[in-house]
C-alpha cells in the first residue's frame, strides 16, 4: 500500500492502482448507479488531456520529457487501456470534478511508470500540477462530452440511413400489395403495403438528417476557459494550441468556443441531441407498434405481414412466435424518451458560470446514444430485411372492407355511399356485390369505380 494524501488527510491506496486518493474518495463518495464512467467519455477524457499536454508542451510550460510521458499515457488510455483503473461513478457532486481527478491520476501514474519511476511519486508527474496544467474541469469536462458525443452520432445516424433504406427496399417490393388502410384502428380506404413502408422511410430519413446536422452544435468546445469560461491560468499561447491539437487528434472538425463562458454554464445543447434522440425514438416505437399490429395473429389477427421468427414465443403454448424484436426495440425507446427527461432536467438546473449536473446529462446522452444504435441495428437486420407480406391476406380484407364505398362518393353521392356501407356491414357482403345487386352500374363500370389504382394513387 502506498499513502496519498489530500486536504482532507491521508488515503491508504493499493500499490498496484493507477488512480489515487481523489479517485478513492470519489469512489466511496458516490455509490450511486454502480455504473462507470462511459467508455466513450473515459478515451474523450484522455484524448482532451494529451491535446492540453501537447499545447501546454508548446507554450514551454512543460518540459518536453514530462509532456511525452503524459502524452504517451492518454494515447493508451485512449485505446482502451487502463479502463478498469477508472473507478469513479458515473454519476457524481462536482461537475465532473471526480472524473476528471481520476484522468489526472491514472495519467499521471502510468507516465511515472514511463519515467522509470513508482507509482505515486508526484515529483515525476502531478496530477494538478503537470496533468491538469492550464486546465479545470469546467473546461475538460464539457469538452470531453462533446467529444465522446460526436464520436457515437456518427455510427447512430449511419444505422438510421440503413434502416431506411431498409424500409425503402421494401416499399418498392410491396408497391403492389393493396391493402385496407386504418385510422384509430378501424377500416379506411385502401392503401398499399409499399406506402406504409414508404410513409415509415420518410419519418427515419427525417430522424437521419436531423441527428447528422446537430453535430454541428457539439463542435464548439470550451477548452481553454477553464473555470468559468475566462481563461484564467491558461496563457493565451495554450488556449488556441490546445483546441487545434484536439481537432488532431480527434479528427473531428472542431472549434473553440466564441464565447468559452457560454459552453461552460449552458447546457442546451445537449438537451438538443437528447431531444432528437427521443423524436427518433418516438418514430421507431411507432413503427414497431404498426408491424406487431400488421403481423398479429396468424389467424385471429391483422396477420397481413409476416415478421422473420427469432425465437419460440410461449412456454405453455406450442408454436407461438411473439414479435420479439419490435417489443424489444419500443423498450429501447421508451428507455431513450424516459433518458432524455433526465437530460432536460439537468440541462435546465445549471446555476450561473456552472452546471454542476453534467455528470447526469454525460451518462444518460451517451447511454442513449449506445442504445439508440444498438435497438436501430437489431430493427434493420433482424425484422424490417425479413419481413414478407400476406399477399392474399392483404388482398381479401381491402376486398371485403365496406370502407371501400368512399370511392363511389364522386359518382353516387355520400348519402348513396353510406347505405351500401351499411348494407355490406350487415348481411357481410362486399360493396363489390353490393353495387353488382344494385344495378345501377355495369360490372366494367365497377371495376373501374374500386380500381385499387385509382383508390392509392390520387387519380380516383
């Protein structure tokens, strides 16, 4: 065991471990959720403190061994090294204070190590001194959010563009399946399979757009305002040395702030990208909703739809296949919408220069943002590529549907419409018979009158 101490005393840490006493008093101090820091956010951390290495080095207010060894050390933790050394939770008082000491520490350790020396010898390496020089978490910590957010959009609205593709394969594969369209789950007119297909595409391509654009609001980054946003203890050389070695490094096309106070104490847009997120998930939830009513059944169902079977449904009902992947993705969803109150709260609850809740909105943003990918890959590849249509199916409910009589409303008036309507609802006949009993039109007449062309394109 090694001793560390603070200002609050001396810590008793393992001789093995990378962190230190602020990260053990972290770890003792907030055993809230009993989840980590993000992995994501943990690589945004380090690549954050070697760009501010890097500036820190230029600006000579590191020697170059030093700046080297702690470069050397994020760019591991980077990769996914030293993951398990980050112990603090992910939820945390402080702004991220205990995140960013527990950066400050694993860094400065494993560059002890690269010096030649033992772990906890802060004349080699300090953690504030050396790690964080030029730097607070007010800076480091909102930056590294953003970094960590942008890193993980990226894959999101890449899975949203094939999961509308997906849905646009299918659209033109069922542009000739005519069904009976539905509103507030009674018959309508006629539609085809392919636009409800193509009605879904068009909200996911929304969703795609909308949360490939908001990266542009992440890309304003506060590094170098340190505590408040002003800079004090960041020589001027370091603020804009530090933003252009982050752009580097990350290879993500961002900026220093205009006004570094702003990024600082505002949180809104976080609350942004969390909102896109849960507008997504409201679409896919909606969507998976429609095919688990489309493919109920098989028989005492819609069952005009078939989903890909992906595991036995029942363990008392033989055969029964439930609409797994769907139920699993709403789940997602809801989990995202429930997410993104959290965000909103927390957005909304800074006070003057800081927001002392960001920890909250860090790991539910990223949370969702791993969710949201995952529940959008399984809808891709394991339901929506699958699905089959009933064609017979489809085609004997729009047949026998009395919603079908709009289509004569033109020709014999809404009053005319509404008795065969009824007339077909109770003696079960179709309003195809129904007009062939009538009389009044000729069996060619009637063809075109409920042509399913007509009734789906806008030319009736």
């Amino acid at each position: 065991m090694r001793t560390e101490r603070d200002l609050l005393g001396s810590y008793q840490i393992d001789d093995d471990a990378y962190y230190g006493v602020h990260s053990a008093r972290a770890r003792e101090n907030f055993p809230l959720s009993g989840r980590r820091l993000h992995p994501e956010l943990v690589k945004a951390l380090a690549m954050v403190k070697q760009a501010a290495a890097r500036a820190n080095r230029d600006a000579g207010l590191l020697p170059p061994e030093k700046a080297e060894a702690i470069e050397k050390a994020c760019a591991e933790i980077a990769a996914g090294g030293f993951s398990d050394q980050f112990i603090t939770d992910a939820l945390q008082g402080g702004a991220g204070t205990s995140a960013n000491m527990n950066a400050n520490e694993v860094i400065a350790n494993r560059a002890i190590e690269l010096l030649g020396g033992k772990k906890g010898d802060y004349t080699l390496v300090h953690p504030i001194d050396d790690v964080n020089r030029s730097q607070s978490t007010n800076d480091v910590f909102p930056t590294a959010v953003r970094v960590a957010a942008i890193r993980m959009l990226k894959p999101v609205s890449e899975g949203f563009a094939r999961l509308q593709t997906a849905l646009q394969e299918k659209e033109e594969a069922f542009s000739c399946v005519l069904k009976i369209g539905r509103t507030e789950l009674q018959d309508a007119v006629p539609i085809t399979l392919g636009q409800e297909f193509g009605a879904w595409a068009q909200a996911v391509a929304r969703d795609r757009w909308r949360l490939y654009k908001v990266e542009e609001r992440l890309r304003q980054v506060n590094l170098g305002g340190t505590a408040v946003g002003t800079g004090l203890n960041a020589p001027r050389a370091y603020v804009f040395a530090a933003a252009e070695h982050l752009r580097e490094l990350t290879g993500l096309g961002l900026a220093r702030a205009e006004d570094p106070i702003d990024p600082t104490q505002n949180c809104d847009v976080f609350a942004e990208v969390s909102g896109l997120l849960k507008a997504a998930a409201v679409n896919l939830a909606k969507i998976a909703g429609d095919l688990r009513l489309l493919s109920s059944g098989p028989r005492a169902g819609f069952g005009e739809i078939h989903l890909p079977a992906m595991q036995a449904g029942s363990s008392i009902m033989p055969g029964k296949v439930n609409p797994v992947i769907p139920e699993a993705v709403t789940q997602a969803a809801y989990q995202i919408m429930a997410d993104d109150l959290a965000v909103t709260l927390a957005a909304q609850a800074g006070n003057l220069e800081l927001n002392a809740f960001l920890p909250l909105i860090a790991k539910n943003l990223l949370e969702m943002l791993d969710l949201m990918r995952q529940a959008v890959f399984i809808f891709t590849k394991k339901c929506v590529a699958g699905i089959e249509p009933d064609r017979a199916r489809c085609a004997a409910l729009a047949e026998q549907s009395p919603s079908l009589a709009a289509a004569l409303i033109d020709h014999i008036g809404y009053d005319a419409a509404s008795r065969i309507a009824k007339d077909c609802l109770h003696t079960g006949k179709t309003v195809r018979q129904a007009l062939l009993e009538d009389g009044r039109f000729t069996p060619e007449e009637i063809d075109r009158l409920l042509d399913p062309i007509a009734m789906t394109s806008g030319r009736g």
